[in-house]
C-alpha cells in the first residue's frame, strides 16, 4: 500500500520514502477545486512505462518533448507531468470522482521543490523517484492518502 501524508509532504511505500508536493489549494474533493483528494484509492492505470527520463505528457499522451530547465522557461505556465503515471481512481464515496478530476501520481521537474504544496491536485515526484515507484506498483495497488 502506498500511504501520503499530506501533512508530512511524503510518500511512502514498502521502505521506501519520498518527498512529494500535494496541492497549492490543500485538500478536498470538489470538482475544479485544484486541491488533493484524501481517502482511499487504487491505482487504475499505469502510464507511461518505458518513456524517457523527463519526458512530457499531455492529456496521458507523450507529446515527443523532453523536459529541461530551457522549455521550462519558454512555457511557464504549463503544468508539467512528466516520465510516467499513476492514475488513481476513488473507493469511497467522497473521492468517487477522483479519475474523472485527473488526479495523478507524476513526474514533475526536478528543480520543482518537494516537501511544500504547489501542485493542482496531483502528487508530485522527482522523476527518478517516479520511475522507481511506478516500477514497484501494479495496476490495483492500494493507496491511501491522509491529512495528518
């Protein structure tokens, strides 16, 4: 089971931990609220495998870029996901629309801080900690995501 604590900006899973970045707007489930859903979730897809280290996704589809601190500067305002995905979809009542909000588990930047909220609702990783994750887990793998 994955386990992030929203309070403690960390992931953890099996023994490892990582730093993350939740959302910017804390926590809560309301469509186009940009905030981190909490409850329990399983994994629903995996997107992504084999792609290069940095590469960008758009709408779940590699776009051909690979991310640098260059293109970065040139598109300020996109919000980048980057190597790979890990969809979650919501088990409980509350968070049921959590796949439907594109809610991830995903690349960002590497210059991105972690261990602070920034993100519009997704849980943000290093790239090379998402590739390490992402081949750890299976499609189905439970999550769980607390405020504490």
């Amino acid at each position: 089971m994955i386990i992030i604590n929203i309070a403690q900006q960390n992931l953890s899973f099996k023994n490892n931990s990582y730093l993350i970045s939740s959302a910017k707007n804390g926590v809560g489930e309301q469509e186009g609220s940009f905030c981190t859903p909490t409850g329990k979730f399983k994994i629903a897809e995996k997107i992504g495998d084999g792609l290069q280290l940095g590469a960008v996704l758009v709408g779940r589809v590699p776009t051909g870029e690979i991310y640098t601190a260059e293109l970065g500067r040139q598109c300020p305002d996109r919000d980048w996901i980057l190597t790979r995905i890990l969809w979650l979809e919501g088990l409980e009542l509350h968070n049921k629309n959590t796949q439907a909000r594109y809610i991830y588990i995903h690349g960002t930047p590497d210059e991105a801080l972690m261990g602070v909220v920034g993100s519009k609702g997704c849980i943000r990783l290093h790239n090379k900690d998402m590739i390490v994750l992402f081949d750890a887990v299976q499609v189905g793998e439970k999550v769980v995501i607390i405020k504490q």
